[in-house]
C-alpha cells in the first residue's frame, strides 16, 4: 500500500521512514508528495494529526500517515504539549523552543516530562482511519546535551536508554521513543490491511 506521510518535517519524515520497514507499505518520497500547510489549531495531538492526515490524503488522493506529538512538562501543567513546534513563537527553531524551556524550568527540581505521539492514518475513500498513540518519559536536562534527533532531543533525558535523546542513535531512540511506540502499535492494526 502506498501512502503519504504528512509531515513538512523532514527529520520527523525519516524518522518515520526508517520505523515503516513493512514490506506491504511504501512510503511516497517526499520529492513526490503534494506539501499542504494545515493550521494546527486542534486542542489535543490526536485532533491535530486527524487535520494533516485528512488533508494530505485529499491532497494526494491516498492514505496519509501524520504523527503529532510533543513535549509535556510535569511542572509546566503539559507545557509545551501542542504548541511544542512554537513553543518560543511561530517561526522559532528547536535551540529557540528549547532554550526557552530552560529558561522556564531554571528554578524547577521536577523534572519528569514526557514526549507523546498521536498517529492518524487517513483514506482518501472514506475507510474508517486508523489511530494509534504513544508515549516516553524522561526528565529535563539542565543544559542540552548531543546533537542527534531533533526538537527536544537534546534536553530530553531517557531513563531507558540512560542517556540524552540527543546521544542515542537513530536506532536506539526509535526503539523506546513515543513514535517508535506508537508506529509499531499502527503497524500491528496495519497488519490486517497489508
Ligand atoms: P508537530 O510537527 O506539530 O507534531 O510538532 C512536533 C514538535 O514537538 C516538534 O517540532 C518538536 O519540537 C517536538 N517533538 C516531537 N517529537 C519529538 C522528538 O522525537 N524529539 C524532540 N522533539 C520532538
């Protein structure tokens, strides 16, 4: 089955990419994908991956597979949670959202945060779509750390992995990580289509 993975983000389209590794899935290179910019106004990760997959999967007229997700700070009530990609503003970069952080968390002790990862794969013949979700804890570093991954990665401790998201190969933070998690919960569900 081929499909549409509905992200401008290109380091989150490897990332999902290289986790897709179903002989029945092909995922549509990115050179021949139709681009939309959907506005991510949804209050919750599963109501805005519902709006890019939707959209995608009419604009390429094929299943599209979004992935939203973010960072959610114990001690900042879920902050940054959806607003994680403009969390230091619209046109903000990862080292901008995460200096921004922080800034914030300079006095906090609680550390405990989370990235989660809502999955919606869309049909563009009205099938019903397929969700899945998923989740990682960890705390927040005090200052980054590597420079793998992207986003959060390098204030994003893992506990599982014992280190820096940001230190862990592509490989090991797929093997923990909310969207490793929640692709492969998709991919079990995605059997029985395949
Ligand atoms: P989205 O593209 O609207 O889902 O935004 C996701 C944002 O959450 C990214 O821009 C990152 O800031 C953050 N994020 C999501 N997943 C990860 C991850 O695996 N590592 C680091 N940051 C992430």
């Amino acid at each position: 089955m081929k499909l549409v993975i509905a992200s401008n983000n290109a380091k989150k389209r490897a990332e999902i990419a290289a986790i897709l590794t179903h002989p029945g899935l092909e995922p549509v290179p990115a050179a021949e994908t139709r681009f939309v910019d959907v506005v991510e106004d949804g209050l919750t990760f599963a109501e805005n991956a519902r709006k890019k997959a939707e959209a995608f999967a009419m604009a390429n007229g094929m299943p599209a597979l979004a992935d939203d997700s973010g960072l959610c700070v114990e001690a900042l009530n879920g902050a940054p949670g959806v607003y994680s990609s403009r969390y230091a503003g619209e046109h903000a970069s990862d080292e901008d959202n995460y200096r921004k952080l922080l800034a914030e968390m300079r006095s906090i002790s609680d550390r405990r945060a989370s990235f989660v990862c809502a999955l919606h794969l869309a049909f563009p013949d009205g099938c019903p779509p397929l969700t899945a979700c998923g989740r990682v804890d960890g705390e927040i570093l005090a200052q980054p750390c590597g420079h793998q991954g992207f986003g959060y990665d390098p204030v994003f401790f893992c506990p599982e992995l014992d280190k820096p998201f940001a230190l862990a190969t592509p490989e090991e933070k797929a093997s923990v990580s909310h969207r490793g998690r929640a692709l492969r919960q998709l991919l079990n569900i995605l059997q029985a289509y395949v």
